[in-house]
C-alpha cells in the first residue's frame, strides 16, 4: 500500500506505514523533516509528563529551517513552533547572537 491510500484509510494503517518508511530509510535525505518529526515527539512526551521544553536539543537541519522561516516571516516561525515544535524566537535570537562572534 501507498501511503497516499493510506491517508484515506484509518490512521493506524497510514502511522503503520509511516513507521515502516521512516525505518527503511525514506525520509533519510530529508533531514529539516526529520528533525520536525523528533522536535514534535519530544515536545508531546515532555509536555505529556509535565516537563518543559527548556533544554530540548533539535537538529541542525531543523534549527536551519526554523532560522530561515524566521527570518522570512517572525509571525510565521512563531506560529508553526506553537503549533508543531521548535524554539521560540528568542531562543533563535540568542543563537543568532552567540554565533555571530564565533
């Protein structure tokens, strides 16, 4: 099955074949997505259990991507960190700073 058929399926069947893509190594070169869907999972676990997100490491492709968009369109980063994952603009922004200097 496709994963476009999936989609018009239940969820367990597209989150089946999902998986199973992820772990055959479709998404390999695919890295900013990569990085979106780990930020996203630890985001739910740790707010599943009540801790924050202070700390969270992301991968350097999804830290590029979210810099970009940023940089494109503050409004825009900000709300798909609130709705996905990701750092807020302040932390970007002090990234941006301390990596300037270097």
């Amino acid at each position: 099955m496709h994963l476009e058929k999936a989609t018009k399926e239940d969820d367990q069947t597209f989150w089946k074949l999902f998986a199973a893509h992820a772990a055959s190594g479709k998404f390999d070169n695919l890295k900013p997505f990569k990085g979106l869907v780990m930020a996203v999972s630890v985001r739910h676990e740790r707010e599943s259990v009540g801790k924050s997100l202070t700390g969270v490491q992301f991968s350097p492709q999804f830290n590029d991507f979210m810099m970009t968009l940023a940089a494109i369109s503050p409004r825009g980063a900000h709300f798909f960190q609130e709705t996905f994952a990701g750092r807020s603009l302040r932390s970007q922004r002090d990234i941006r700073a301390k990596t300037v200097f270097l």
